[in-house]
C-alpha cells in the first residue's frame, strides 16, 4: 500500500483504490468478527470463547493499526520532513503515545 498525497493541515491521505481496497477489506473483516461475537455473547455462549475472539479482534485491530502507521511514517511524515515541516516530529510522538 502506497501513500500518494498527505495533507496534514487538511486532515486527509490521498490512498490509490488498492490500498483502500485493501484496508477496506481488513475492516470488514473486523467487522465481521465483531458481529460474530455479538451473536456469541447474544448465544449465551461461555464468556472463555467469547475472550478468545476478542483478543483475535484485538489482533487483527493492532495488525491494521501497524500497517497504517508504517505507511503513514514512510510516506506522509518522511514528505512533511522534506519540507521542513516540523511539527511532524510532534505528529510521530503523539502517535506513538496513542499506539503504547
């Protein structure tokens, strides 16, 4: 997945139609398994099942998160770098304060 165009003052990621297919994909996926979890907890089914499909939710969150900050380091920020823009050091530390 390859960011085009990073727009901090606009708040927007220009993203080709793979890299949102893609992530599209993935949160569906999420989606998907957060519904079947609602049906889990709606089945009365034993919370230990239920735990263990939350914490596959979890990964597959965390997996989609990593894979959008490595983007978003490689592309947006190392572009905002180059133009001397530096409030994108602060940018990367308020990230990795969200993500710890």
């Amino acid at each position: 997945m390859e960011e085009q165009c990073c727009h901090r003052e606009e708040r927007k990621t220009v993203r080709s139609a793979e890299d949102k297919k893609t992530i599209v994909s993935r949160l569906n996926r999420i989606a998907g398994q957060v519904n079947g979890i609602k049906r889990m907890v709606e089945e009365d089914r034993y919370c230990d099942d239920i735990l263990v499909q939350l914490a596959a939710v979890g990964a597959s969150v965390k997996s989609l998160s990593a894979v959008i900050l490595q983007k978003h380091l490689h592309g947006c920020v190392v572009e905002q770098i180059r133009e001397g823009d530096e409030g994108a050091l602060d940018e990367i530390v308020d990230l990795f304060r969200k993500f710890s």
